[in-house]
C-alpha cells in the first residue's frame, strides 16, 4: 500500500476511494459547495473537530443539520475540504461517514472508519460488518417498554381494589403520550426521544425494569425552586466556609479538632426536624443546638480517644486523658468539688504510671475507663456551655447562607414560585401508582456544562469545578432521567441537572478520601434480588440516584432527585399499599422517626403493605429505634446477621474501582419485617425466604478483592458500643459505638 493509502486511512475525512465514486467527485464538487453551509466549510477538519471539548446539549448553536438524537449522540455534519464532500463525524468516538449515520449500526473496532458503502454480494468485509452490525444491536442496553403511570398523563387507570392481587401498572392508550413517568413510552423511539447510551457496564449494581407495586395518593408538583448549577456552586462554596468556621471554632475554644464526619453527619440530622427552604443547609429547626453535633463534639473532650492496640499507646493515651483533664478544670469556671474531684483523680492516675511499668494493656483500658467514669461529667459540666456555643453558631451561620442563596436563586427564576411552602396532598386524590417528583416552578435556561471522558470516568465541568462519575452510573443516570424527567424530552437540561446532582452529594458528605463513604452504603445486589424474588420488593425508602437498586425511591433531595426518579424524602411519603425495603442511615433521630412513620402508615392503610428494614444490631446499649420494632405488634419476623460475615456496596461506589465497591460490616445488622395483616397475607416472612435473605448477605467466597472492613477512622476502645448520628437518604453508616464521657455514645466511623 503506497503512503498516500496509508495517510488516507490514518485520517478521519479520509476514506479509500472507490473508482466509481472518485470519477464523480469532480462533477458534484461546485454543488455541494453550494449546498453546505459556509461555516462548516471555513473550519470543518476532521481530526481537529475531534479535539474540541463536547458542549452540553443546550449550548447555542445553528439549527441542526441532522435528527436531534444524532446530535446528542455526537454527530455532526463537515465538509471535507481534500474530497469536497460532506461528511459525518461523531466527536465521543471519533467515527466518521460518508452517508447519513445510523444510532448503534456500526461497529467501531471491526470497522474504524465506520463507512457505510454497501458492499459487493459475497464481498467478506461486507460480511464482517453486517455481523458486527448484528452484535452491536445485541450488545445494547436492554430497554424494556413500560407503562407511564404518572396522573398527569392521559388514559391512566387509577389504581383499584379489584387490582390488589397483581398490582401491575394500568394500560396506556397506544397513542404516543408525554415521556413517562417509571418508563420509557411504549412506542419507537422518535428524533424527540433519545435512544439509550450504548456503553454497557460490565458489571451492573441496579434492575431498572422492575416496575413499583407502591400505590400513594395523587398529589399536586411541589413548589420548589429548581436546580441550577449557579446555585448549586455558590452553596458549594458557602458549605464549605461553614466546614472551615467549624473546624476553626472546635480548634479555639476546645483545642480539638472536628469529630471525624460530624458535621456531614449533623447535616444529615437537621433534615430531619428542618422546616427551612433550602434542600442542604438547615434554617428552621427546634432545637437549634443539635444533639448530634453536641454529643460528638462532647465526646472528643478533653482528648480524642483513639482505637488501641498496644500496650503502649494505652499507657500514653491514660496519661494524656489525665493531664488534659486536670489542665482544663484549671482553666474553666469550675465548681470547687469539680477541681478536686479531677485534680485527685488525675494525680492519683499520673502517681500509679510512674509506679508501675509491668502493666498490661488490658490494666490500662481499665484505669483509662475508671478515670472516664469519675472526672467525665465535671469536664462534661465545665465544656457544656462552649459546646453549646459551638452548635449554635454554626447553626445561625447556616440559617444566615440560607436565606442568602434564596434570594439570589429567586433572582435566576424567569417566575416566581406560586408559594413559599410545599403544597400537601389533594384531600380525597385517587389512589395512583407512585410516580416521581414534579415542581410546579418552571426551570430557567440553565447554561452550559462541559462533558468529556476520561478512560472509564465521565467529567462533567461548570465554571472550573469538575464532578465525576463512572460511566456506568453516568449511563444510569441518562436511563433515570428518560424515565423520570418530563420537561425536558431533549435532554438539553441533562448534564446542568446531573452536575447539580453529583455536586449536592460531593458537598453533603465531604469530598475528603473516603469521606461520607459509610454515610451512603447500600444492600448488595444479591440480597435485593432476594427481597424481589421473595417479598415482592419493589421501592427503596431510602436511597439516592446514584446508588438505588430500583428506579423507584426515596432520597433527601426533592428538587436534584426528583428527575431522576425519586419520591421525595421517606418521612414525608405516605403510601397506602406496597412491599418496601429501608435501610436508613444509623442517625438515632432518624430512625426514630423513621419507626415512628412506619407505625402510622401500617395502622391507617388496609390494603398490603410491608416493610423490610435494616438497623445496625447495637445491644450495648440498645437503640430506641430497635428496641420499638422489636415491640411493635407489626413485626412478623427479625433476622440477625452476625458482624464480619456479611457486606454492603460502598456509598462512593459511582466513583470507586471496581475492587472497593463492597467492604465487611464490623457490627451486626437486624432485618425485620414489619407488616399489616393484608401485607402479613400477601408476602409472608417464609422461613424458606428469610434462610433465603440470609445466605444473599454473605459475601461470595471468590470475592477475594472485597475489604474486609469499612474506611476506619477513629473510635476509643477496641468495645463496640451504640449507635449515633444523622443521615437521610437509604445509606447508612457502618459503625460502631464507644462510651464517652456523657452518658451518649459517639459514634466511630469504620
């Protein structure tokens, strides 16, 4: 082959020339001139097209020469100026045609210059590419049609009682209606729907076809104010000066550093009671001292207790406990019984060290927890106020950021909100099945995020702050949002909402390494395939786009999520019939909410209804939370799950390797089953199903890559003890609990 055939396929407007073709190059040359648009013509090359940056699909542009999903899927018309003639090329795999392309017809390893020139009968390239064409087609996503069930749409059967045996969702006319609400429309993609992605995960952590048994009331869009990506920055940046202000407040009036994710933690407990407008940072809430960040904060004082392992480190750990107990009851306002209490007590500890050196380890962690138990509550007592004064003030900083960021938000909005409060339910709606979030407040033009790949990473970049996101979770995300979103059938809001999305999290759960990870964990695939299979399983309680099982859910955002599938927060969802699973954050507020919700939707609902929740098994002491379950008369069947024998998927699994996506629980986990009577009737806790249940917890035995614990951050004694603090969407924290020096334990994040 000359040089000249090698350059030519090299290039990406190249291509060989066919005899016939290039006898008609020169007769077409001055009207395809005239055709083409003068703007491709000036700067239409090939390679260099190639180099530039993808633009969001909202970014203005000249009106397209091709389909709309063309052109998200990342073609473009050129001209090449070598063979005078209009071409193809596609900016993410640098393909490039002669003819019109079509979506997932050439396969770009068999055939790299992707052109689609028939060729002669029994021709074996032409063999070659229609099968490539044939495993190209098989190896895209599975899509399966399903039926809109959102009220808004038109023909939807509501849900009725002579249903409750099969609970499917109702028949659609066969008349094309808005994109749907759980599914893609029953009809052919058109040039105004976008087709699937076609990367393929190899491994996938999610079933988006299982389609929700949940049936809820029909209720009215929320009048929240909408995503945008300028908001979304600015409170990234105000959420991360209130991180700084607290750790520079923990560092001045108590010499410590922060309690290692308290205030993503305390974040996540203000939600709960929260009553302000802003999705993240809290404004109303009674009490405004939090007792999740005074209880952490109170446990670190005078020294963080850290987890010991040698003899040594508890020896220096004792006499630093008794040295900062004595120097802070010197330097406080204390009571004259406190000061003599401590001094004695911190002599006396400091007298036996220089005593004896033939100690054990275990002698130690018993002076170290005697000397806890009798100058604990006066370093308590004196610490109380400051503490206090801690909690405070980084409450009233947020409140302050809050409304700060509203008023600049409302100034983005092309219209007011209708009102400043979510609307409650229509009295007497029709029962429906649920369907995800609307907002009632139109969303803006939202400017342009920048999208590109890196190797199996997808970079999305607004004003210099990039998010990331595996691709199989950004092509989780594309599927979520044709399923869910029904404003923008275009996707020419796409990368602005899924930035608003990844940035909300990166901020709520900290963007340090391993930061939040035990915040978010979710249940194994293995295990959800089970709780379907047996239980009719079909909505998680607690979740989050990112690591969701099931496309139907609930999570802490309504206005990020609701896009992308999500009900609302759990708390304030109210279904009247369906089987669901609840794996809540261990925040002890919460999941006493949490059982507090259950309680009143099983006794006002008739219809099926069951609940299969997940708590950590915590006896030392025990949870509130756990000890009601155990009591209620819903509770149908409990399962225990012994520490170290069973795994959960990391919360950073959309951006970690493969290898780090699960990791061992250190404490026990407690399944219950919580049930009505007509749930009881419909899935029942079958001994066959719960052995089921408990065998899909394990971790496989060929997993040899899975870590055998959690990220491991601090926590006193090698003594597990009990729960503590905050979280709002189906991830959890794996830990373990230590006593302090209050009565309340701290929570130690491993």
């Amino acid at each position: 082959m000359s040089e000249t055939g090698r350059e030519q396929r090299r290039r990406p407007d190249s291509e060989e020339q066919d005899p016939l073709r290039s006898a008609l190059t020169q007769s077409r040359v001055d009207e395809s001139k005239m055709a083409s648009d003068p703007a491709s013509v000036k700067g239409d090359d090939g390679p260099a097209s190639s180099q530039a940056p993808p633009l969001s699909p909202n970014t203005p542009a000249k009106p397209p020469e091709l389909p709309d999903e063309l052109v998200q899927a990342g073609w473009s018309k050129c001209w090449s100026r070598r063979e005078n003639r209009p071409y193809y090329f596609n900016r993410f795999t640098n393909q490039s045609l002669w003819e019109v392309p079509v979506l997932g017809q050439h396969d770009v390893i068999s055939d790299p210059l992707g052109l689609n020139a028939a060729p002669a009968e029994g021709d074996a390239n032409g063999r070659k590419r229609r099968m490539s064409e044939e495993q190209s087609s098989n190896k895209r996503p599975k899509v399966e049609p399903s039926t809109p069930i959102s009220p808004s749409t038109p023909g939807v059967k509501p849900w009725a009682p002579e249903e409750r045996q099969t609970l499917t969702s109702p028949s659609t006319p066969s008349t094309p209606t808005a994109p749907a609400t759980t599914g893609v429309p029953a009809t052919p993609a058109t040039p105004s729907t976008p087709t699937p992605a076609p990367y393929k995960p190899a491994v996938i952590y999610w079933d988006l076809d299982v389609q929700t048994n949940a049936v809820i009331k029909e209720r009215p869009p929320l009048p929240l104010l909408p995503p945008h990506p300028e908001i979304e920055l600015q409170r990234a940046q105000l959420v991360t000066k209130l991180r700084q202000h607290y750790h520079e407040l923990c560092l001045q009036r108590e010499g410590i550093d922060p309690p290692r994710e308290s205030f993503n933690r305390w974040l996540l407990e203000r939600k709960v009671i929260d009553k302000g407008l802003d999705p993240l940072l809290p404004s109303e809430c009674d009490p405004p001292i939090s007792p999740s960040m005074f209880r952490e904060v109170m446990g670190d004082i005078p020294i963080r207790l850290a987890r010991i392992k040698y003899k040594e480190e508890a020896r220096k750990l004792l006499f630093k406990y008794a040295e900062a107990a004595k120097k802070m009851i010197d330097s406080r306002n204390a009571s004259p019984e406190s000061r003599k209490v401590v001094k004695w007590n911190a002599e006396d500890t400091m007298n036996w060290l220089r005593r004896d050196h033939s100690a054990s380890k275990e002698d130690y962690m018993e002076r170290l927890e005697h000397l806890r138990l009798q100058c604990g509550p006066h370093v308590a007592a004196v610490a109380k106020d400051s503490v206090e004064g801690i909690c405070s003030k980084i409450y009233q900083l947020s409140a302050d950021y809050s409304r700060r960021l509203r008023q600049t938000h409302l100034g983005l909005l092309q219209t007011p909100p209708p009102s400043e409060a979510p609307t409650a339910p229509v009295p007497g709606a029709r029962l429906v099945y649920c369907y995800p979030l609307r907002l009632s407040v139109p969303s803006p033009v939202l400017p342009r995020v920048e999208l590109h790949f890196e190797n199996d990473v997808a970079c999305l970049r607004f004003k210099g702050e990039m998010v990331k996101v595996n691709r199989g979770h950004f092509s989780k995300l594309e599927l979520l949002y044709r399923y869910s979103c029904v404003d923008d059938p275009r996707f020419e809001k796409f990368l602005s909402r899924v930035w608003c999305l990844l940035k909300r999290y990166q901020m709520m759960f900290g963007s340090g390494t391993h930061e939040g990870t035990g915040l978010q964990g979710a249940l194994p695939v293995s295990v959800f395939e089970v709780l379907h299979r047996q239980f009719g399983v079909s909505f998680e309680c607690f979740a989050s786009p990112l690591n969701s099982y099931f496309k139907q859910f609930c999570s802490a955002f309504s206005d990020t999520d609701g896009f992308f599938g999500s009900r609302g927060p759990f708390l304030s969802f109210t279904p009247a019939s369906g089987s669901f699973e609840a794996n809540p954050p261990f925040c002890e507020e919460l999941m006493d909410a949490m059982v507090s919700h259950f309680e009143e939707l099983l006794s006002s609902s008739s219809e099926p209804l069951s609940f299969v929740v997940f708590v950590p098994d915590w006896r030392d002491p025990e949870t509130p939370a756990l000890t009601r379950m155990e009591s209620s008369r819903f509770l149908r069947e409990q399962l225990h799950v012994p520490p170290f024998e069973h795994e959960y998927r990391s919360g950073s699994q959309h951006t970690c390797k493969r290898e780090d996506m699960s990791y061992r629980a250190v404490h026990g986990t407690a399944v219950l089953f919580l049930q009505n009577d007509a749930g009881f009737a419909k899935w029942p806790p079958t001994p066959d199903g719960v052995a089921e249940l408990g065998s899909a917890f394990k971790p496989p035995k060929t997993n040899s890559s899975t870590s055998t614990s959690g990220p491991a951050p601090p926590g006193p004694d090698s003594t597990p003890k009990a729960p503590a603090t905050p979280g709002l969407q189906d991830n959890h924290d794996n830990s373990h609990h230590d006593n302090n020096n209050n009565s309340s334990p701290k929570m130690a994040v491993v």
